[in-house]
C-alpha cells in the first residue's frame, strides 16, 4: 500500500557504462506502525520509456498504533535499459520528479591514510614539530640557527664562556663588591685606609672608650654633691 506522502528523492549515478542509478526515498506514514517500505514500479505505465515511476509503498500495521505522522525510508538500484530521463516517485497525497539534470555523482573516498595529525599532505613527513621545513633538524630549542651547543646566555658575540653569571668579563672570582679598583677582603667599611678599627673609632684618634665618651677626656670628677 501506498504511504501517506514522499518528501524526498535523490537519484545517484554510479557508473554510466551499463547506466546504473541508487534512488533513495524519503517520507511520511499516517500512522507508526509500517513496515517493509520499497520502491515498486510494476503499474509504471510505459515501461519502456526513459521515465522511471515507482510507488513508495510499506506495510500497514495490523493492530492499534498511534495515529501520528511517522518518517519512513527506502532505496533501489535499477539498470534501466532504455536510459533514464526522470525518475517519479509517488505516494497517496503527492508525487515528486527528478529529471537526469539533477541526478548526482557518488562523492569520491578519501585515500586510507595511517598519518598522523598534521603529515597529511603535502609531503608525509615523521619529523617532530617544529623540524619540519626548510631542513631537517634535532638541534634543541633555540639552537636551530646558526648551529650551536652553547647554552641560554652564551651565544655570542663573545666567544663561549662557561663562568659563572657576573664573571664573564673579565674574568674574576672576587666576590660581588670586590671586584675593582684592587681585590680587597677587608670587611666593609674597612677597605681605605686599612684600619682594623671598630665602626666609630676611626678618627681623629682611636678610642676604645663606649659611644658617647670619646671626646675629650676630662681630669674633673664629679660626684653626687658636685665638684671635688
């Protein structure tokens, strides 16, 4: 029996030597329930000819089913012997046509390929990421160009240096505060002139008197009940 309306046909030449057409079929049921949906072309009223008409015809359902419009499917393969021109597919409320102009060719397959993500194309390619062009290369970031092992902050200009981040140039092992005009391991504030004098007591002549008494000395005592 015929199903309650077509909303689709799409016609697919897939050789043309002997012609060969895939028609696939969509549409509309009254209700669930219908089974074995199929392109029949048995009343085609010229069979003959260059039109090809089917029936979109299914199966209706014997028992309650709920009465709702439901999508249905089908699909055939033909080898027309008179060539094809149309195809006309119909259903109980409508019919819909498909002229050879708008029949259309099977979508290529894309090649089997095993390449990873970016080795498509245009060259496969096994290369780490960032090696690929213009030249192959296992050299480590940042060491592509001009060549080199040296490492991050002796590159260049100067020539290669394995010393110690401040002794580069030139060279030194003096302690960070030491390092010009003389080497110098005197502690700080003692550096010119050498004294080994505690902080204070530089000058203008040493003391070892406590902060506060160093200047000037006094014969003069005094007491509680004043000068004596």
């Amino acid at each position: 029996m015929k199903i309650f309306q077509v909303t689709q046909v799409r016609v697919i030449k897939q050789s043309e030597s002997p012609l060969t057409l895939c028609i696939q079929v969509s549409g509309l049921t009254a209700s669930a329930g219908w089974t074995n949906p199929r392109l029949d072309n048995s009343e085609d009223p010229d069979p003959d000819d260059a039109v090809l008409a089917f029936s979109f015809d299914a199966d209706r359902p014997t028992g309650p089913v709920i009465q709702v419009l439901t999508p249905i499917s089908a699909s055939i393969v033909v080898n027309p012997a008179n060539g094809a021109d149309a195809v006309i597919v119909s259903a109980r409320s409508n019919s819909l046509v498909v002229h050879a102009s708008c029949f259309v060719s099977p979508e290529p397959t894309p090649p089997i390929t095993t390449l990873a993500v970016g080795e498509e194309d245009p060259v496969a390619s096994t290369r780490a990421l960032g090696e690929e062009d213009p030249v192959a290369s296992t050299r480590a970031l940042g060491e592509e160009d001009p060549f080199t092992t040296l490492a991050v902050g002796e590159e260049g200009p100067a020539v290669p240096s394995t010393r110690a981040f401040g002794e580069e140039e030139p060279l030194t092992t003096l302690a960070i505060g030491e390092e010009g005009p003389g080497p110098s391991t005197r502690a700080a504030g003692e550096e010119d002139p050498v004294t080994t004098l505690a902080v204070g007591e530089e000058g203008p002549g040493p003391s070892t008197r406590a902060a506060g008494e160093e200047n000037p000395p006094s014969p003069i005592w005094g007491g509680p009940f004043g000068q004596y």
